[in-house]
C-alpha cells in the first residue's frame, strides 16, 4: 500500500553506495593483489564496505608465474 507521507517513526535513512574499478598486482599471490587494493581503495575512498573479484590473471615469464593481477570492483557508501 502505497503512503503519501510517512510518519517521523517511519522515516529511515536510505544509504547509496558507489562502485569503481580498480586493477591492483602482486608478485605474490591474488590474495595479496586483492588485500593491497581494498588496502590501497581505502586511502583515497571514504566508507569503503567491499569488493568483487571481476577478474583475476597471471603474467607468465619463461613458463613461471611472476606476477598476480586483479580487477576489483570496490563499493563505498557515499556520505
């Protein structure tokens, strides 16, 4: 049922949050390319609340891994 008003009891506050793309890389692991983006998201983002793994890739030199990279999408909620 549709209310045209709410009572001041009622009233919330609705939160909005943002997304951005990030790519980060580690020599290491993903787990690593992942923590030092969120890690470094948070610096600049205020109310970072998550991140998706979109992506995950390696780079290859002679048949070794050398290095781990990730594209998150991390979420922060906007004030």
């Amino acid at each position: 049922m549709f209310r045209a008003h709410l009572d001041e009891e009622d009233q919330t506050m609705a939160s909005v949050a943002r997304i951005t793309h990030i790519s980060s890389r580690s020599e290491t692991s993903f787990e690593d390319a992942v923590r030092g983006g969120v890690e470094r998201a948070a610096q600049t983002l205020r109310n970072v609340s998550g991140a998706w793994v979109k992506e995950q890739k390696v780079e290859v030199t002679d048949g070794r891994i050398t290095s781990f990279q990730v594209v998150l999408e991390v979420t922060f909620v906007l004030d």
